[in-house]
C-alpha cells in the first residue's frame, strides 16, 4: 500500500484541529492592553484638537475678524468716547478675546449667550457672554464664560497663569478695550453674584468697567467649583489706530490683519 507522505501524522492532525484554550488572565491581559491604548490614543487626539488645532482655528477666525472690523473702520471718526459694544442675537460673534498670559498667540472669539451647544462646545466660538451682564464699554460687569477642560475646546485653560496687572484686551468692531487683572476666587456654583452689575470688587457701578471670566474649577475635569477672575478696565483705543502697543509688547508674535 503507498504511504502519502504529504499528511501530516494523526498528532499533528489532532494537534492542528482543535483550539488552545485562553487563560482568564490572557483574556484579561489583552483587554487592559487594548483599553489602555485606546485611552492613549483618545488622549492624544484630545491634546492635538484643543491644544494645536482649535488653538490654529481659532487664531485664523480671529484674525479675519480682525481683518474685516479694520477694513470697515478705515473712515470712521472717534468723537473721544468709549464706546459701548452693540447687542447682538444669540450665538452670533462679536469680540475676540487676547490674553497673553494664556499662551503665545492666545485668541478667542467671543458669542453671545453661554448655551453649551451653540456657543461654549464650539471650537470656532467657545467664549460666551451673559446675556444680563454689561457689554464692553459699558459701566459695569463684562461678565463671560468658557470651559476650562474637555475634549472640544478649553477657552480658559490656562486662567491660573494670570497674575496681578497682566493685560487682557477685547476687540470689537469699534476697537481694543484694555483691562487689567486684579484678583481671582474660587466659588460654588450656586454663587450667581459674581454675574452681579458690580460684584465683590470696590468701585462705582455707575461709572467702572470691569471684565469677570468664569470658568469650572478644577482643572482637570472639575466642575464641583467656579474659578472667577477679575479684570478692571484701563483704556480703550479705536481700531482706526490699530491694536494697543501694551498688546503687540506682550505678544509681538500674534497675528495682525493685513488690509
């Protein structure tokens, strides 16, 4: 009888046919494993989107912004005044925000409301105004919102970094309000007051200006408790002049409208 002598021997065969059974530990190993590069990979795309690609997004909207309120200001008139920013509807733009104690080119846009979903989740938006609070120019509180961790966009981030005197500036269509920081607290969310016309810094309501940033403490995917910082206005300039020396001094790198 011929022998085939391309089959293999019945213990390969045996062997070849039936599955080695995993070990619960191997089973367990191999899901930590894929968990744990899943958590990695989404914490990487986490730090490119809001630290690198929000940040470029949000530099590019601004500075067309700034752009399009240079180019419409070319022939207007600044009779001396501070002028007070328009009204505007809900979810529309109508500042941006530079602080260079947030970063190198720090710029954010500024909409009206504080609605998660039309104003603070959106990376072409992110900071919001309360819509019962005063307007830039207005004597009064400025009062705005932005997260400060997330997967979307991180506004104020960085609020900690702020020290006394540091200059913040507001850019409008009429031009650059400077403020400067004054003092920062911690509160619970319950704490509306600091939305207050006037809330826990001395001065005249009638007459003061002063720019209040809320934002969720701690850091890190906190929200038990609110980081207020305070701002009081120093100067206004009209954007026919182009922006505030104080702000191309402290970041000279930003980008500027070319018109």
């Amino acid at each position: 009888m011929a022998v085939d002598h391309t089959a293999p021997p019945p213990a390969a065969r045996e062997r070849g046919g039936r599955r080695a059974r995993l070990s619960p530990l191997t089973v367990v190993g191999e899901l930590l494993i894929v968990g744990g590069l899943a958590v990695v990979g989404y914490l990487g795309w986490q730090y490119l989107h809001t630290e690198v690609f929000v940040t470029e997004k949000q530099a590019e909207l601004s500075a067309l912004d700034s752009e399009r309120w240079a180019r419409e200001a070319v022939d207007a008139k600044w009779d001396g005044e501070v002028p007070v920013t328009d009204p505007v509807d809900p979810a529309e733009v109508f500042g941006v925000l530079y602080v260079p104690a947030f970063g190198e080119g720090y710029a954010n846009r500024m909409a009206e409301t504080t609605d998660w979903w039309t104003v603070l989740n959106l990376d072409e938006k992110g900071i919001g105004h309360y819509e019962n609070s005063q307007m830039p120019g207005e004597p009064g509180n400025f009062a705005i919102a932005g997260h400060r961790s997330g997967p979307l966009i991180n506004s104020f981030r960085e609020v900690m970094n702020l020290r006394v005197g540091d200059p913040m500036f507001v850019e409008t269509k009429d031009g650059w309000y400077t403020y400067r920081f004054r003092s920062i607290e911690y509160v619970l969310p319950t704490e509306v007051d600091v939305l207050n016309p006037f809330p826990r810094l001395e001065g005249d309501p009638a007459k003061d200006q002063i720019m209040t940033l809320t934002t969720c403490h701690p850091k890190e995917a906190g929200s038990d408790e609110r980081a207020i910082a305070y701002a009081v206005f120093e100067d206004f300039q009209p954007q026919g002049e182009g922006p505030p020396e104080a702000l191309t001094e402290a970041d000279p790198d930003l980008r500027r409208p070319s018109i």
